[in-house]
C-alpha cells in the first residue's frame, strides 16, 4: 500500500469487495433485462410448412424447384438512384475490378459509385448477410443457399424487363435452372468444374491419365508435402464420395460421409496434404504445391494471372472425367431484399450478364467461364485457355452428367458438420 | 499487501508502522469529514465499468452463446436466460474429448504437449538473452532493448508470412541445409510438423518473455552478487543459489504470460502447420466458421478456460505466498 493508503476510509480490501460487487450487479441488470424475451424470439416468424418442405427437400436436378414469392418486383419504371453507391458482396479476386470502373463510367450521369466487400467462403457470405452484419446490392451465392436465403425473406424477386441480357445471351438451362424455375431470384455468374490440377513440370500429364482412378494421385505419398485440397467443408467431403464413385455428393447416408470422412484422413496422413483456398491459383503457380484438387477457374486463373513472370502457362495441367462425371457447379447473382438500390443493382446485374463484359471478365482475370451462347467452348484453346488445361472449359454436357453440390436438411448438414470438425480437428 | 494493522513487523518497524497507523487515523477522519461516503469508492468506477464491460458482460455472452441456439444459417442465437439453457452441445463437445470416438483428443494433447515445450524453450532462451542485457551489454543496453522491442513494429502475421516464405521447400532455408550438406533434399517444414509449429510459438512470443526477465534481473543488487562470491561461490554457484531463486517470481510470471495466450493460439498452426498439427485453439477457430458451430464454439471456450484456471491459480498462489515471505 502506498504511503497514503491509510488515508482512505476503508481497507484495499474492502474497497476491492464494493467494486467487484459493483461490477457484478451491472450485467445481472442486463441479464434480467435480456430475461424480458424469450429465446429465439429474434430467429423470426415461424416457417410454413410449405417452406419446411422446401427446406427438407431441397432442389435437385431432378427435383425443381419453384421457390415462393413474399413480394412483388420493382416496377420496371423504377428510376436509377441517383448518387447511390452500389454495395456488392463477393468472394474475393472473383470479378475483375476494371468492370466496376466501367460500369460507374457508364451510369456517370447518375453519379453511382461501386464498393466491393468480400468473404472468404459461402458460409460466411450467407451467415453476414443473415445476421444483417452487411447490406448488400448484390451477392453472390452458390445454389445450394438460395432455398435458405428466400424462405428467409432475404432476397428480392428479380424484374425481367430490366435484365433482358439473360435471355439474350445465357444457355438455356440457366433461364430456368432447377434450382430457381423461371429464375424469379437468380441469374448465373459462372460455371466450374471440380478436378484435379497438376504441375506438368513435375507429374507428366500420361502417368494421372493411365491410372484407373486418377483422383487417387492425390493419395499418393509420391508427391508428399506437395498436395493440396480446398479447405471447404462440402467441396473436400465431395472428393472423398465422388473417388468412391459415389455420385451422390448430397448423401444423407452416414456410412457413406463416414467412409468419405476417413478416406480424407488417410489422404491428409499420406501425403501431408495442405487444407487451402489459395492452394492452386496461387501456390500451384508458385510451384510450392504440384497436384491439387481444384476448381477449374482457379487453375485457368492461375495460368491467365498469377504464374510468375516467365514461365509458361503449359506448366500446369487439370484432369477431369473425360465422361464428364466429377463434380459441376455455378455461382449466381442475386439481389438481397434489403438492397437499398434495387434499381442500380438490376442494372448490374444486366451489365455483367453483357456479353463483351462477362466475356473480359472471364479472359482477363477471373478464369471462371460465364454460360454464354456466344461462347464456343471448343474455341476457347488456345485463344484463352492453353491447351494443357483443354479439360478446364466446361461444356453444356456435364450439366446432363456431373454431380452439384447442393443444399441438404439441417440434419444431413449436421453429418457434414460432424465429419468436417474430425478433419480439421487433425484426428 | 503488507499488513500494517493486523500483523504489525517486529523490532524497529513496529514503531514506524504505529506512527503511520495514527496518522492513517486522523487523516481518515479528516476525510470522512470533507468527502461524503461515496467519493472514494467512485474512482474505482472506471476500472468497475472496465471490468464489466469488458470482461463479465462478454463472458456471460459467451455462456449464452454455448448454451443458446442458432438460426437457420447456422448463426447462433445466444439466450441470456440460464434457466432455457439447454446443455446439450456442451456434452456432446465434451465427449468429443472423453468418448468412445473422442476425435478432439490429439488436438488437446498435441496441446499439451506444444505449448509447455514451446513455453520452456521460450524460457532457456529468453533467459539467457534477457541475463546478457542486463547484466553484460554495459552501455549498449538501451540499444538492446529497442532491439528486443522491435519485432513489434512489424505485425506478427507478416512476420509469419516472412517465415513462409523462408521455410519454403525451395526457401533460404533449406537452400543453405543443402548448401552446407547438413540435408540431402529439401525438408518439407511447412507440411504439418509439430517442431515447425512449436518454433514458430517460441519465435512469437519469446519477447513477452524476455522483458518482465530483464525487468527482475536488472533490479537484483549486484551487491548481493558480489557478497555471494566473497562468501565463496564460484560464479555458477552464486547463479545457482543467488540470482536463479530471486528471478523465480520473473520465471513464473514470464511462463504464464507466454503459456495463456498460445493455449488459445490457432494462427501460427493455420500459418506454420496443417490439421495434423491442429491445437485447442483450432478447434474453436474451426468451430466459429462452420454454420451452427457458435454453442461448440462457446463450450470450447468454457473448457479452455477451465484448463487455464489451473496454472493461474498456481501463479497467483506462488506470488501471494512469495509477497508473504519477501
């Protein structure tokens, strides 16, 4: 105690009792305050049973899906706002950042501006949106959050009359995709193929193609300390069914994600595989890691963007199931019901379904191919795509034949969760 | 605290301790008198709104969350009222440890393991760097302090991002092992090792180590030293018995400062490691990304805290029993 201490009417120790009782009568006022609600209260109206229904039986290929309507479009009269600054919400390095330039430059007369916040995977994109943490324009989620996302009134219907470029310019199969009949929320960004990528450099391109399962390379001790795969829950869960000929990466049956889920722990403990987002497009062009699965954007991306200056874009090859069997995917544009410039962010959307614009966008920097008619797929190597990564375009076929990952029950998404915690968990 | 009135120190203390106690009195009165009661507990709100807010409100968030719910999205929805608590993720996490398939065990013992490894390694080499500063850098000891401060200035993430690119299979480092021919090839140190991982923990926070060391050793009066060597003990001994058990208080403050924060480290291993090398604090960081992972999360947090009452207690013990012989 200091040379003054006993100046002070009571002891430290009392002094050091009355504030710690202070300190504990302050958050029980708040706990009894918090106790006026009860719990869940602020998870919102019940669902119906209709949108239970949509929820325990979500889109599949051949189950469509015509999603509820709770309100009507925007009149197509609605004007631009004027001075507004479009909110877009995106995975990051996924559009290139000169179309936001543009399109500013192009409704210059209303004064817009662009701002860009990312996520770094879906969950987190939807679980933002959710909670109200951002308030977007436009989003960008993969199918399997759209049934979420509109059973929980938080996605506007799209007016059609505004975004004329769909019907214009996109395969047919996205103006009335299973997912969303008669597109009344989404309209398609990209589509992607999930395969393998490889450095041709280090793993010549006959030793993955004479093997009779080329996914098992990526269990190969060969090439230990230099695998990756994506450290994405459903992604990785889906090689672990689809090298096990599992086509059914939307599995309910625990056997099945049990069996996937230890098949990536022995693939994780024979090669030291790395769990990573960044794994291809940028550490494969590094030539930190070799052989990887991978989105065929990345690789594309990787090959267009991020390999280092000088070497040539041969180096990196990608595999996929030549009968177009391994996983597809495609990521939409949607307009959050909250959007506080629905008007701008249909523009938007119709400005980056614009062929010129979704086509740069593809072949300058982002490697991800946007479904559009005019798009040739057989064309795009080499003029685009170099022809070691020719299994990257994706073609129309394997939207007949590969497996989506999509939306499962709340209780199937639980086994994912499970086996995914086990992964990380380094068992 | 030393306790002036109830335990008054023998021989000529007690008669400084007696004056100091009647003037305490007289001043108390005086004060009852100016001030009203409430003055002096009133500048304790501060720190009392500090605590509160900071750390008791927080903490009973965290309980609402563990035993809340979540939303469709997976969001959790804390529920501030104990008596809707519902216990039911806090048992199933807990028999993730203590189960039949208890597959957060490794992780826990990897912990374990990492973190007092980590913790002594910080402790052999902080404490002989912070004994040289103090004791033999002569005039260039405030050079060495800015020294030792500087890592600092550069954010710990880009420094571990340094160390990525340093470890690489084609990085400096292993370019020089193979350089000297200390390996044949490269050595994959980034594919999950847990040396990597616990160097890495030893390099971000051996600072936090070496200054409340230097702190103790600089304050030890070199004439104690030199009358242990005029007793007769040879240098190593006069460290033995000398500086050694007065810098015991420095050790164990040092361990606990170090040894807390890495329990709940997940950043070096995400950095520096794989799921292979996952540690406590991964599984938390694993559980808060993953939709509906928020009460797993939560029950995490409680049973790390839990695990780190432990030695906290033992420190608090020790300086309390340490203040009552000093």
């Amino acid at each position: 105690m200091g040379p003054n201490g006993g100046a002070r009417p009571f002891s430290r120790r009392e002094f050091l009792r009355r504030s710690a009782g202070a300190a504990v009568a302050l958050p029980s006022a708040a706990a009894i305050l918090a106790a006026c609600t009860k719990p869940g209260a602020t998870s919102g109206t019940k669902p119906s049973s209709v949108e239970e229904d949509l929820l325990a039986h979500p889109a599949r290929p051949d189950h469509p899906v015509t999603l509820p309507l709770y309100q009507d479009p925007i009149p197509a009269s609605t004007p631009i706002e004027e001075g507004a600054t479009l909110q877009v919400y995106n995975w990051a390095d996924y559009l290139w950042p000169r179309l936001f330039r543009e399109f500013e430059d192009a409704y210059s007369k209303y004064g817009v501006k662009v701002n860009l916040t990312t996520f770094n995977d879906i969950d987190e994109g939807v679980a933002k949106l959710a909670s109200g943490q951002v308030t977007p324009d436009v989003f960008f989620p993969d199918p399997s959050q759209i049934t979420k996302l509109v059973v929980s009134k938080l996605l506007q219907p799209l007016q059609h009359d505004l975004i004329p470029n769909l019907e214009a310019n996109y395969w047919p199969e996205f103006q009335n995709p299973f997912y969303d009949q008669g597109w009344h929320y989404t309209v398609p960004y990209t589509i992607y193929t999930t395969g393998i990528a490889y450095r041709r450099d280090h793993i010549p391109d006959e030793k993955i193609r004479s093997m009779s399962n080329p996914y098992e390379i990526l269990w190969d001790p060969e090439y230990k300390g230099r695998v990756t795969v994506y450290d994405d829950r459903r992604e990785l869960l889906a090689l672990g069914l689809i090298k096990n000929g599992i086509k059914d990466v939307n599995t309910g049956d625990p056997s099945l994600i049990n069996m996937a889920k230890d098949d990536i722990l022995k693939l994780i403990d024979a090669t030291n595989a790395q769990l990573t987002i960044n794994g291809v497009y940028v550490k494969m062009a590094e030539d930190v890691f070799w052989v990887g699965q991978s989105w065929s954007g990345d690789v594309v991306a990787a090959a267009l963007y991020y390999l280092p200056k000088g070497v040539s874009p041969d180096v990196l090859g990608y595999w996929y199931p030549s009968d177009g069997g391994g996983v597809i995917g495609n990521d939409t544009m949607v307009i959050p019901a909250s959007a506080k410039s629905p008007r701008l962010a249909h523009e938007f959307l119709n400005f980056m379904l614009d062929k010129t614009n979704a086509w740069n966008n593809f072949t300058n920097w982002n490697g991800y191919q946007p479904p559009l008619t005019s798009i040739d797929p057989t064309s795009l190597v080499p003029k685009v795509v170099p022809p070691s990564l020719s299994e990257a375009v994706v073609l129309p076929k394997y939207f007949d034949t590969g497996s989506f990952i999509l939306g499962v029950s709340p209780s199937v998404d639980a086994l994912y969760n499970q086996a995914w915690d086990e992964i990380k968990a380094g068992a | 605290m030393r306790s002036e009135v109830t335990a008054p120190a023998p021989g000529r203390g007690d008669q400084r301790v007696t004056r100091k106690r009647a003037r305490a009195v007289t001043d108390g009165a005086r004060s009852r008198a100016l001030y009203p009661r409430w003055y002096w507990p009133s500048f304790a709100a501060p720190a009392t709104v500090w605590l509160a807010v900071l750390f008791v409100l927080p903490f009973f968030v965290v309980f609402a969350v563990a035993f809340g719910t979540t939303d469709l999205f997976g969001n959790p929805l804390p529920v501030y009222q104990p008596w809707y608590w519902s216990t039911s993720t806090f048992t199933g996490t807990l028999q993730r440890f203590f189960g039949a398939d208890a597959f957060y065990r490794p992780a826990l013992v990897r912990t374990l393991v990492f973190v007092p490894v980590a913790s002594l390694l910080c402790l052999v080499f902080g404490y002989a760097i912070a004994y040289y500063v103090a004791r033999h850098s002569g005039r260039r000891k405030g050079l060495f302090l800015v020294l030792l401060i500087s890592p600092f200035w550069i954010s710990y993430l880009m420094r571990v991002y340094a160390w990525q690119g340093l470890l690489q299979p084609d990085g400096l480092i292993n370019k020089v092992l193979v350089a000297v021919h200390l390996v044949g090839t490269p050595i994959n140190w980034l594919e999950g090792k847990p040396l990597t991982v616990i160097l890495g923990l030893v390099y971000g926070y051996i600072p936090y180590m070496i200054l409340p060391l230097f702190g103790f050793l600089d304050r030890i009066d070199p004439n104690l030293l030199e009358a242990g060597r005029d007793l007769g003990a040879s240098p190593a001994k006069t460290f033995l018995r000398v500086t050694l058990p007065l810098s015991r208080q420095a050790i164990l403050a040092g361990m606990i400062i170090v040894a807390l924060p890495m329990f709940g480290d997940y950043y070096t291993n995400d950095l520096l490691g794989s799921t292979r090398t996952a540690m406590f604090g991964n599984l938390i960081d694993t559980a808060v990304e993953s939709p509906g992972g928020g009460p797993q999360a939560g029950s995490l947090v409680l049973m790390l805290m839990v695990l780190l009452i432990v030695p906290l207690l033992y420190y608090l013990h020790s300086t309390r029993k340490a203040q009552e012989v000093g």
